[in-house]
C-alpha cells in the first residue's frame, strides 16, 4: 500500500439537498472514514444539512445510521395542518436536540460548518456559520408548503435548496484549499403523485433537479454525483441502499482526493523507480 504525507490542505465538503436521498452521505462518509480522509469544513443544504450538523457536532454515520433504522415518513412528515404548512417537522427537532442538544451553536461544532437557507420573502441567499444550530437546520430542511418556515433573526426562512442545493459558495468562504461537492440530484425519474404531498414533492424535486445542475467540475475539485435515480425523495426506509450508493460513488474517488491532499512519501517514489528500471 501506497504511504503518503499530508500536503497541509484544508478539505472542504458540501453536502447537497434531497430529503431522504441525503442518506447517501453516510456512505459518503463512510468512504471518506475508512480512507482516513478527515474533513476540515462542511456546508450543508437542506438533508444535507442534517447530516452536516449531526456530523460536525460529532455524531458518527453510525450513530447517524442507527437513528435512520428508526425513522419512517409518516412521522418525519406527520400531518399537521397550519396557516404556513400541512406537515410538522418535529420528528426531526427531536433526533437534533437528542444528539446536539436544544441550545447549542453552529459556531461551537468540533468542524467549522455553514447551513444555507433561503429568504422566503425575497428569495435571497442566507448563510449561518453562527447561531442556533436546531432552528437553522430546521430552516435549511423546510420544504415549502409541506413545512412552516422557521423564523430567525426577523427573517422567514426555508429550504436552502431553493437558492443553492449543493452549497459550494461557503466552502470558499471558510478558505478549503480542497473541495468536494456531493450532488444528490444529478440523475432524476419521477413517480406518479398519489396525493398532494406527492404534487408537493415531486415539484420540490424537480425544482432542485434543475438547480443541482448548476455545479460543474471546475467549481470544485472533486463532484460526486451518485445515480440515485430508482429512489424518490420519500424514500426513508430504503436509507441502507442509498447509503451504499454514496459509499460506492466516493470510492471510485478516493484515489484522486489522496493525490490531491497528500503526495507520496520519498521512499515509495524511489521504490518505484527502481521497479521501473529493474534496480
């Protein structure tokens, strides 16, 4: 096996938007843990932001996968009528404040981490590195019409999907000399709507679908972009396949983020020379 030493880069990862697609970050991680590859900076939207949080804070995609086994959609998205939204997002208050706590701060996470949300009075662009970790993400996390928007600061805020999916733009902020982005929505396929949540859903998706399209290969190092396409964004009970279909993407690009962080150490460089020459 091939050794390496650290180049002193910093790795920046920004975790895209899906609802349940965003399972497939666990095995993100799961790669990424396995590879001994440790994240510097993470930026989150919507499922992504989740998962970012939970991890900063220091919960593991294990622990996160043992709280996944739990979880269904009839609670995550139990229905609760309300002048804002037909569905409460308790469920997931619940499994935030459990593992980070009801008053922690962004700030305070063990990794540096960016939430992106989105104004929903006039459709700009918020981004929290600072402030109650629980109602940012709820904010990040709220699909709109399915959930009320969460109010912080005076501003009404939703899904960060709306104006960034794959929250690339922090990561610059934080100074990652290594991104990688992970786009959950890069292949699409949609099933007949059965009820309004569904209309819902689907409208959200294909929302998303179209602004996920945004990230190219030059505005990030590594993008990974899993075929997520026979999952719907409903999907929560099927987190175990998603999960493998993000741990088997990021592998095929563990090599390419090893080169890009470290370089060989001298003594395999000369041990390759000399098995090219036959020393």
């Amino acid at each position: 096996m091939e050794k390496y030493k650290s180049r002193n880069l910093k790795l920046g990862v920004a975790f895209g938007g899906g609802s349940a697609l965003g399972f497939a970050h666990l095995g993100v991680l799961k790669a990424l843990e396995e590879n001994d590859i440790a994240i510097d900076f993470i930026s989150g939207t919507s499922s992504g932001a989740i998962i970012g949080a939970l991890y900063a804070f220091g919960i593991s995609f294990k622990d996160i996968e043992q709280e996944a086994d739990k979880l269904d959609w009839k609670k995550l998205a139990k229905i609760h009528p309300s002048k804002m939204g037909i569905t409460t997002n308790k469920a997931i208050r619940e499994v935030l404040e459990r593992h980070i706590g009801k008053n922690a701060d962004i700030a305070d996470a063990n990794i540096p981490l960016a939430i992106v949300t989105t104004d929903i009075e006039n459709g700009s662009k918020v981004v929290f590195k600072s402030g109650n970790v629980i109602d940012v993400v709820l904010a990040s996390s709220c699909l709109p019409g399915l959930f009320s928007p969460i109010e912080i600061e005076g501003l009404m805020l939703v899904d960060g999907g709306i104006v960034e999916n794959v929250p690339i733009s922090p990561l610059k902020g934080f100074g990652a000399d290594i991104t990688i982005a992970v786009n959950l929505l890069r292949y699409r396929r949609y099933k007949k709507p059965k009820s309004v949540m569904g209309v819902l859903v689907n409208s959200f998706d294909m929302i998303n679908h179209r602004i996920s399209a945004q990230p190219r290969q030059s505005d990030v190092n590594i993008l990974i972009e899993p075929d997520l396409s026979d999952y719907f964004m409903g999907d929560i009970k099927k987190w175990k396949e998603l999960s493998d279909k993000g741990y088997l993407e990021t592998q095929k690009h563990i090599s390419t983020i090893k080169t890009l962080l470290y370089q060989p150490v001298l003594e395999d460089i000369w041990q390759k020379i000399k098995d090219l020459f036959k020393i």
